[in-house]
C-alpha cells in the first residue's frame, strides 16, 4: 500500500522504522510536528520522526495545523491509500480522515478503551496497573474511541518506570503494526467498535503534578515517582532547594507519622514517612548536580539529609 506516516518523538520513530525495515509498503510522506528549540541554548531541534525520514530519504511536511484547507488539498495529492498515525500531536479533523482510500489508522499506548488520550503510559503506572499494551484502532472524529483492529499487550514490572515502558511498548507496537496492515491490504481486517462505558482518560502531564505530596500514601507516591521518570521527574523541596526523585520503593505500607519526615539515612537510601507507610528513595538529582544513588550524596551531604529534617 500506499502510505503516508504521522508521528513525532521517539516512540513514533520506532514505528516509522519498523515499516522501513519491513519494505512492505511505499511510504509517500512523512509528517511531523515543526521543528521546537531545545537544549539549555534553545536551538531548533528536528522531531526524531524527521531526524530518521531525512536519513532515508523520506519526503517530510511539518505543518502546524491540517485544518487548512490547503494542507488538506496536499494531503490528498499525495495519493495515499492509508495514514498510520503515532503519536503525531496534531488533531486529524474529519477532512484529513475522510481523504485516505482506507482511511487513518491509529497506534495507541494502551489497551483501549483503558487510557484514552495525551499519557496513557504514565497514567497507566500511576494508577498501579499490572498489564497495558497497544491498540491499533481506526480513527474517527473522537478522541482514541475509534473501532479497535488489533491489540497486543505487556506485563508492567513493579519497578517499571515510563521510560522503561515506553520502550517495551515500541518493541511491541512495530511488529503489531505490520500485522494489522497485512490483514487491511488483504482485506481480512476486522475493527471492533470500544465500550466506551469501560473507558478512563489519561490526561496530559503537568509539571505542577511532579511536587510530590507526601500526604500521600507510600503507595501512591512510589508509583507516581516512577509514572514520571523520566519526565516531568517528581521532586519534592527540602530547606527551600529542590530535590528530584529518580527512585525508589515502598518500604513499609501501614506506619503513620508526620509526613516528608526524614526517618532512616542510610546505604540502603532515605526512609520518608508518608500518610500512610513509608518510602525508600534510592536514587536523586540535588539541584545543579547529577542524579546519583543517595548512599553516594550521603558522602558529602550528610547533614543535609539528618534524620528528623523534613521534605516540604
């Protein structure tokens, strides 16, 4: 078939490559988000969906908005019998979606309906999930509630981090892919429709999220630690000066006390009270420093660190 791609970061690119790689299919155009500064310097920095077309020689449109009619009218010479999307970051409006011969195909990081929208991986961890995977699902006018092709689905680790989910989802997904386009070329394709009454909506994350409350409990608080490494990355605030926390684990599930109280300083990292239980941070990042394991900060930043002083 006749393809054009959308997609933008790293999880896009893997998709994008799996196709090449495969040689299926004849990729006619490749469409990304426009080039976003980046880095301390702010330099323009092209998408790795971009960065990877370029290298093969793919022909590239990075327009900020398909609701253009004349982007639409581009779109359509290309002559493409389907656009996969992943993880674009632009909406297709229905005259984008009505303009392939086969439509839009979409590949999501969740088993949908679960985790409709902007994060599903991260809300996935958040929440305690023990399985997610990908959806490969026709698109329509709404939001991921399109008739799902096919799934594939993964096991979450107990120490998975979004990041380390995001990749096992991109080993996933590509083979996923291919599959659900054999079977639309051969014509065998079968979308069933969602339930949309089983749905949950993982929304976008915010940097205000990463503040860590530790009026929550243990539980909670490791999993959104490890939901937001490696971004937003959590953090919490101890005599004013940010900490970030890259990780760490429940360390007792039942103990009250005052919470962010520091209640061990040790090889083994720093035992924080919460609500309910309590927290072992192993790894973190002081402010202007590398993320190091917490026995290393220790060394030097003992007193900072005593037991008794309290995150804010």
């Amino acid at each position: 078939m006749k393809l054009i791609f959308a997609g933008t970061p790293d999880f896009a690119a893997a998709h994008l490559q799996s196709l090449i790689a495969s040689g299926q299919h004849e990729i006619v155009a490749v469409y990304t988000q426009p080039d976003r500064p980046a880095g301390r310097g702010k330099k323009l920095t092209a998408s790795a969906v971009k960065q990877l077309a370029e290298q093969y020689q793919l022909p590239v449109f990075q327009p900020t908005s398909l609701k253009d009619p004349e982007q639409q009218h581009l779109l359509a010479s290309h002559a493409a019998d389907l656009v996969v999307v992943v993880a674009y970051g632009l909406i297709l409006p229905q005259g984008i979606l009505d303009i392939p011969r086969l439509g839009c195909i979409n590949v999501h990081g969740s088993l949908l309906p679960r985790w409709r929208g902007a994060a599903p991986i991260q809300r996935a961890i958040e929440a305690g999930d023990r399985q997610t995977g990908v959806t490969i699902m026709q698109m329509d006018a709404g939001l991921d509630t399109g008739p799902m092709i096919s799934t594939a689905s993964c096991a979450i680790a107990a120490d998975e981090t979004s990041g380390s989910l995001y990749q096992k989802l991109a080993d996933l997904g590509g083979p996923a892919l291919l599959s659900a386009l054999d079977k639309i070329a051969s014509g065998v394709a079968v979308a069933t429709a969602q339930n949309s009454e089983q749905s949950t909506y993982a929304a976008k994350i915010t940097k205000a999220e990463a503040l860590i409350n530790w009026s929550d409990s243990a539980e909670a608080i490791t999993r959104r630690i490890r939901a937001f490494n490696p971004f937003p990355a959590a953090y919490t605030l101890l005599e004013g000066s940010r900490v970030k926390i890259w990780a760490a684990q429940v360390e007792d599930q039942l103990t009250t006390g005052d919470p962010g109280g520091i209640v061990r300083a040790g090889a083994d990292g720093l035992l924080v009270q919460c609500s309910t239980g309590r927290t072992l941070i192993s790894e973190m990042q002081l402010a202007g420093k590398a993320r190091m394991p917490v026995s290393e900060i220790l060394k030097s930043r003992a007193d900072l660190f005593a037991v008794g002083k309290r995150f804010d």
